[in-house]
C-alpha cells in the first residue's frame, strides 16, 4: 500500500494550458518541472497529470495514439522521466492519466483491427460481425475499411472501444467475446506492458479513467473488478507501491478491484454538483442550496466501502466548470474548508487555488466544447500573456481569460486576504492534524433538508474534531451538545455554543477539537 496517499493533496495538471516554455503557444513538460516549487508552496505534495501520450488531440489527448511517447508538443520521454525525478527531489509524487478504455483511430492497433484478413489486432477492439448490426447501446464507426462489421466506441466517434470481453456473452452475437477469450486476455496484458513502461520509468501510479467500464455487458461490476484484481496482483508483484486511483464513481467496486481511492464523478447519483455546481449550489451565500442528498449518498457510499472514507472530491476538473463560474469571493474559501477537511485525497484543479474564472463563449479546443472554458491558460503573473507563454496572444493555442480583473498567482501569494493564502492554511491544518487526512474517519452531525449549516466530526485514534460550515448570509443554528475545547481554524463568523445549541455566524467556517462526549 501506497503510505503516501494517506496524507496526499494533489495538484490536476492539464499540460497544454499549465506553462509553455519554448513560445509555441502549448504548455509543455518542461513547463510543469519549472513551476514543482509553485505547486510544493500551495501545499500540494502530489501531481494527477492529464494525458500526456501521443495522440492526434482529438479530445484533449484522451484519444491516445501511442501508449509508449510522449506527444512531441509537449516533450520526449526524457523530458517526461526528469520530471518524474524532481518530482522526487521535493518529496513529491505523480499520477499518469491512464486511458485503458480506448484508443484514436490512428492507433497502429486500430489500423491493423480494421485489415479484412485476421491478424493480432482483430479482436482487440470491440467489432460486431456484420456492417450492418450496431454494437447495443454503443455509438459505432463502420463504412471506413474493407474489413465486414461496426466498430463500438466508448464516448466520441473516433475512440474506438478497446476489448476486454463481455461478462455475459449473448450466445446468439458471437462477436461478443468472454473475458478469457484470447483478444480481451491480449488487451489486457498490453495494457499491463504499459503500466509496466511507466512505472519502470519512474512514475508512482495512475489515475485511471472511466475505470468501470472495460468489460461490457457487466450490470454489476463484477468482470470489471475481476480483471482490476488482475492488474492488482501483477502491481503486488513487481510494483507493490505503485498508488492506483479510479474515475469509477462506486468505491465499493474500486477498492475491491485493488484500487487505494476512488474519484467521485460529477454525473450520476453522487449529488456532487448539489454543492457547487446548479442553479442553487449549496456553498452559495443566497442560502438556497441542499446539500442532504449529496451527504446521502456519499454516506452510502462510504459505508459500502467499509468506511475506508477513500471517496476522492474534486474542486473541479477539465471536465466541468471552475468553480468561479457559481461561487465568487468568501463562498470560493468556505467550499475549500469543506474540500480539504473530507475524507480522502482532495484534487485541485490548476487554478482554482486563485479562483481562475470560466471563459464564456470559446470556440471548442479539442473536443472540449463547453469544456473549453474550463481549460484555458494558468495565470501566473501580470506580465505578457499572465506569464504563461511568450507566444504572441493570437498564437496561443486556447485564449486567456480577457477579463481585466483576472486572478493571478503572484498578486495572491503577495496578498495575505487571498484565496491561495487561505488554501494554503487549510492544508497546512490538514497535515497537521490526522482526523483530517485521508483516513480520518468522518460523521455528519447535521446535514437536512434545504437546511444550513453543514456539520461533522473527524476523528482518528484520540482526535475528534467539529467542522461547522455555513456559507449563507444568514446566522444559522442546530442542536449538538459539546465541549468545544479548542478553535483550530474559524474563517469568517464565530461559532458559538451555548445550552446545547451551535451558532454558526453568516458565511463562516470553522474547526473545533472535542473533548469528552457529545451528541
């Protein structure tokens, strides 16, 4: 087991928008080994980097089309193996976003998939017999070789779905493979070389994802779990360190495939978006928010998980919108005291650390779409392109935020009132204290109904500890008898205690020790 996640923060890096060091307008590797020192003084102690492999950049590199090199834009392999080894020096880990699920269709696997005579690559993607008959449920490609059948994908049209078997084979559609069969066993021994290639190379592990979906036809997660225990035992035996985090949205499935955490999904059931991201999110100061079917859910969620609490939560991703676009100001610091105090590793986005704004209206870059917004260039400074490139602004390949008030990372750091300084206190609480890592184990003490504040307990061995939350702009109350022994954080209003009853003052937060019993 991988010791370091216990108290791991991590830092997500999509690397063409992060630093660009040669002036083409495109982040690049040697960039994010130029800024470790930035990311190591926010307290970020890991790194999730975004796919950083070749790929014709269709969808932000998530369409792999070499496993094996580094995407020329962004370096060589020797760029990628020296950032992996200062990394190191600061006493620091990183994650490669692993991508097992499909491939480009200039994957070399993909263009011998689609030869009519069989060949090793026929049955490593998922290929119906017949042009006519679509994979059930999956978009297709079909019509662009000689080869007779259609092609499933996994999201876009040009990420064909890589095969890993189907749990349930329809004994009637005999292109639908058992996971024993031979193309799924060559997919996912390919997929081990990878990890092998990496992990020898110097990275400490992956975060995987959509790792839920490889095998098809598996309702219940079963085939899935039983080919990730089957990459767990190949880790135990020749990279037993390496840490594995799973894009699976149920950690009960994860962790019994052998993964240490699960990352929650902002789609489906987890009420993620309930807090941060609606017409009424629950960290803003209006006060209309809901946050019981979030704690619902992720109750549910980690008791499945035999309360191992390793439910990551994001402050966003290149998937969603920044933060900034729902919460501004105080309500951007009270939703990082509730980030950095959850069980599991928390994940920052670049950028949100100093409340990088969504950039209305781009023009999709690769894929992104509405994505876009989320994805544009890191602020560092007030210097030419906010320090982020020497390129001329026209040449970059996703525009910056215009906005004349644009954060940057310089002016918070050098302002004691900012959003970055905040950050940078809560996670220096954090790791100075155990309830509040990645383990601590957690309790919700008041969570109702359209109802304010939030309310819970850390604890960990003879550690309790009282997180009050309340990001409304109004003074809120409910009944909790404690001894509040010690105040270890407050941000905003008090918190009072009196007659059994807690006061939590408007837009405030705040960490109490206990001391001996409550309720």
């Amino acid at each position: 087991m991988s010791q370091w996640l216990d108290n791991a923060i991590f830092y997500e890096i999509y690397p063409q928008s992060f630093k660009d060091t040669d002036g083409d307008g495109i982040g690049n590797i040697n960039g994010i080994t130029e800024k470790l020192d930035y990311i190591k003084s926010v307290g970020c102690n890991a790194i999730w980097l975004n796919p950083c492999f070749e790929s014709p950049f269709g969808d932000a590199g998530y369409d792999v089309s070499d496993y094996y090199r580094v995407a020329p834009r962004y370096g060589t392999n020797e760029d990628l193996k020296r950032l992996f080894e200062e990394v190191h020096k600061r006493d620091m880990h990183i994650l490669l976003d692993l991508v097992p699920g499909h491939t480009s269709v200039e994957h070399k696997w993909f263009k011998e998939s689609m030869k009519a005579e069989k060949n090793e690559f026929t049955d490593r993607y998922v290929w119906t017999d017949s042009i006519w008959e679509e994979p059930e449920g999956m978009g297709c490609i079909r019509g662009i070789s000689d080869r007779d059948g259609s092609c499933a994908v996994n999201f876009f049209s040009h990420q064909p779905a890589l095969n890993y078997g189907f749990y349930k084979p329809d004994p009637q559609k005999k292109w639908q493979q058992g996971t024993e069969d031979k193309g799924p066993l060559s997919t996912l021994n390919e997929l081990i070389n990878i990890m092998r290639f990496w992990l020898g190379m110097g990275c400490d592990g992956f975060r995987v994802d959509m790792a839920g979906s490889l095998v098809k036809n598996d309702a219940d997660g079963k085939g899935t779990i039983k080919l990730w225990q089957k990459v767990r035992s190949f880790l135990d035996r020749e990279f037993p360190d390496a840490a594995m985090v799973s894009e699976w949205g149920e950690p009960d499935k994860s962790l019994q495939g052998g993964f240490h955490m699960d990352f929650l999904l902002h789609f489906g059931p987890s009420h993620y978006n309930d807090l941060f991201r609606c017409e009424e999110p629950f960290f803003s100061s209006r006060g209309k928010g809901d946050v019981s079917e979030f704690v619902k859910k992720y109750t549910e969620n980690y008791e499945k998980s035999e309360r191992k609490g390793l439910i990551c939560i994001p402050s966003g991703n290149h998937d969603m919108d920044r933060l900034s676009r729902s919460l501004h100001g105080d309500e951007l610091k009270i939703a990082f005291a509730f980030l950095l105090t959850m069980p599991g590793a928390p994940f920052i986005y670049y950028g949100d650390e100093i409340g990088m704004n969504y950039v209305e209206n781009l023009t999709s870059v690769e894929g992104g779409y509405n994505r876009t917004g989320s994805r544009s260039p890191m602020q560092w400074d007030k210097s030419l392109n906010a320090g982020f490139s020497t390129a001329a602004p026209e040449k970059l390949y996703i525009p910056l935020d215009g906005s004349s008030n644009r954060p940057d990372a310089a002016s918070q750091l050098a302002d004691k009132s900012s959003l970055l300084n905040e950050i940078k206190r809560l996670i220096v609480i954090r790791q100075s204290h155990k309830a509040l890592q990645s383990k601590g184990e957690i309790e919700f003490v008041f969570a109702e109904k359209n109802s304010y504040p939030l309310a819970y307990i850390r604890s960990s061995e003879n550690e309790r500890l009282l997180i009050v939350i309340n990001p409304s702009s109004e003074k809120k109350t409910f009944n909790f008898s404690a001894d509040l022994k010690q105040k270890i954080y407050s941000f905003g209003g008090e918190i009072l205690s009196d007659g059994g009853v807690i006061t939590a003052e408007p837009s405030c937060a705040a960490i109490y020790a206990l001391s001996g019993s409550y309720s």
